[in-house]
C-alpha cells in the first residue's frame, strides 16, 4: 500500500489574510530546474516575474530558505511563494459577523464579494477580510457563496475540524433558505418543487438545463407580491407612468448545483433581479460599479453543530434594495444603510 505523503506545514505566513502559494513538484517531468517547472506551471506569470521571485527569495522550501533559481527538480519536492495580489476595487459594504465561538464564524457577507481567493478577487474577499479582522489566520471557509449572492456564509476556526463541517453540506445536513425579488406571474403556481438535471461547463459563464436524471432540487414558495409603478423613459426624453409586479419569494434547496436557484426561476419564467448572467448575459460590469445587485439572499442556516451538538439557527437581517425601493434599485441610488443591498 502506498503511503499518503504529508504535507509540511507552510513556512510563510499569511498576507493581508491570503495563504502563499503551495507547489508540489510531480513525480515526474522532463524539467532540470524548479525554475523551469515554475514558468511552465505559471502560465499566466511572464519568465521574468518567475525569475524575479527567485532573485528576490521569494520562492522558499519546507525549511523557510530561499531556492536558488538553479536549484535541481526534486519528484515530490514543495515549495512556497506569495504572488503579486491583484489591484483590487474595495467592495464598500461591510462584511457582519453574526455568530462566533471557538469553532465556527458565521458572517453575512454583502454583494459583490467573494467567499474565497480566486482569479480577480484575492485580498478583498470574505476570508481574507474576516482573517484581518477578527486575527483568526487559521479561518476557512466550509462552503461557498456566489460572489453576487449577499447572505450567510459558514467559516471554521480550527484546521482539524473544517472536515466535519464541510460534511454537513456535502451529505445535506444544513436547511439553507434564500431570498429572492423576481417579477410576478399569476399564473405560475406556487408552491412548487422544480427538479431539472443541470450542468456547467468549465469556461462556460452559465449553466443550463439538458436532458437526464435530475440532479438539482429547489422548492419555491411565493412569499408576496405587489404593484410597483415605475417610469419608463423613451429616446425623446419623455417618461411615462408604467405599473409592474414584483415578488419576494422564498427558495429551499435541496441539492447545491452552480447557480440552480437562478437557473431554476429562470426556467420557470420569473428570472432573478439583477441577474448579469440568466435569462442572458450581459455585458461585463466596470470594476466598482457596485450599482443594482443580483436580488438573490441567502437568508438562513440550520445544522446540527457536528462537534458541540448544538442546534444552530442563524438568520441574515438583510433587506434587498429592490423589495425595499424598486425606483431606488433600478436607478443605482440605492443608497440605506448597510442593511439594505
């Protein structure tokens, strides 16, 4: 039986609340340098920035002291690094945190900011925020949230019991409850429980619905609807007096495939709010443009705390902007307090 090799514990620490990069070298490559494996590893990294961070001592082994550029390919072998973070926008709303103890944080995250480090989003993340703020450098995230998705958003404190939690999602042991504003159709019946089988393509910005055996399941319930009047402006400069029908509607998930509850309204003809992606993308949104947020809230968690035994409950005080102001949402001058997004 082969043995699992064992990770060595990073010898960098953490900047502004982001891990290094963690490289294991394969057990097998044509390379004759850890150089050379590093610029074709980091294929969006220029040979210079590569070179760069090799002459600066940037690049460390498991004892914390610089590899030299020259240095042989080892099978098996890691390495550490900091790469250069990104210019990041600040998302101007704060991240709250709800709940705290010795083993878990739980924190109602605001659109536009993402759960974790990825791509664009790095230092101005949840994570990376709450790992500032509260000095928690251990802090993970047990699941995700889309970044345009505002809501409750579940983190651990300790290394060793990230597994535990993360299981309760994966073996769907947490009641999630989301929020959303979407039009109102009459004759759409409610309650009702869609089952579709989706998919989502690497590289492909959506998902989408195709034949099969369902995997994804959200239950959804109307919650309330209302008459909103609006003013539709023509090419003339004139406006005139418009009505339409919102709802707030009320969205269980049952399985937690990329982006069902959006794809799911979708297809039952009431697309989310603010939705850049479904029924149609939409062009890209300048960085910082923080204006008409996708009306979709992650309003509530219940588990089952797998290593105290507790009954947790959390709920998100938040309101969405176009249920609380339509006008106000719709023209980008949403402007309430942090509540209101």
């Amino acid at each position: 039986m082969r043995r699992k090799t064992r990770t060595p514990p990073s010898p960098l620490p953490q900047r502004h609340g982001v891990d290094p990069v963690r490289v294991r070298l394969p057990a097998a490559g044509a390379w004759a340098t850890v150089r050379e494996h590093l610029v074709e590893r980091l294929s969006g990294a220029e040979a210079g920035v590569v070179d760069g961070m090799f002459d600066a001592g940037l690049v460390v082994g498991a004892d914390g002291r610089a590899v030299p550029s020259d240095a042989p390919f080892v099978p098996g072998m890691f390495v550490w690094f900091h790469r250069e973070l990104p210019d990041e926008t600040p998302v101007p709303f704060p991240l709250e945190v709800v709940h705290r103890d010795e083993h878990i944080v739980v924190a109602d995250k605001p659109h536009f900011l993402a759960t974790t480090p990825r791509g664009a989003h790095v230092a101005e993340t949840a994570l990376a925020r709450l790992r500032r703020e509260l000095d928690i450098p251990t802090l993970s995230a047990a699941h995700r949230l889309d970044r345009l998705t505002a809501g409750l958003v579940l983190f651990t404190v300790r290394p060793e019991e990230r597994g535990a939690y993360q299981t309760l999602f994966r073996d769907r042991r947490v009641r999630k409850e989301y929020e959303a504003v979407a039009p109102y159709d009459s004759a759409l019946a409610l309650p009702r429980t869609v089952r579709s089988r989706i998919v989502k393509e690497r590289g492909v910005l959506t998902a989408r619905e195709v034949p099969g055996e369902p995997n994804a399941v959200s239950r959804v319930e109307l919650v309330e609807h209302r008459a909103e009047p609006r003013v539709e402006h023509r090419t003339d400069g004139a406006g005139s007096l418009a009505i339409s029908t919102l709802a707030r509607y009320r969205l269980l998930p049952g399985t937690g495939q990329t982006h069902q509850l959006r794809v799911h309204m979708t297809a039952l003809g009431v697309p989310i709010l603010g939705d850049p992606l479904y029924p149609e993308v939409t062009g890209p949104v300048p960085a910082g443009d923080f204006r008409r947020p996708l009306q979709l809230l992650a309003r509530g968690l219940e588990f089952t705390d797998p290593v105290t035994g507790v009954e947790h409950r959390f709920r998100s005080s938040r309101v969405l902007a176009a249920w609380a102001s339509y006008d106000r949402w719709a023209a980008g001058t949403y402007d309430a307090p942090s509540r209101g997004q």
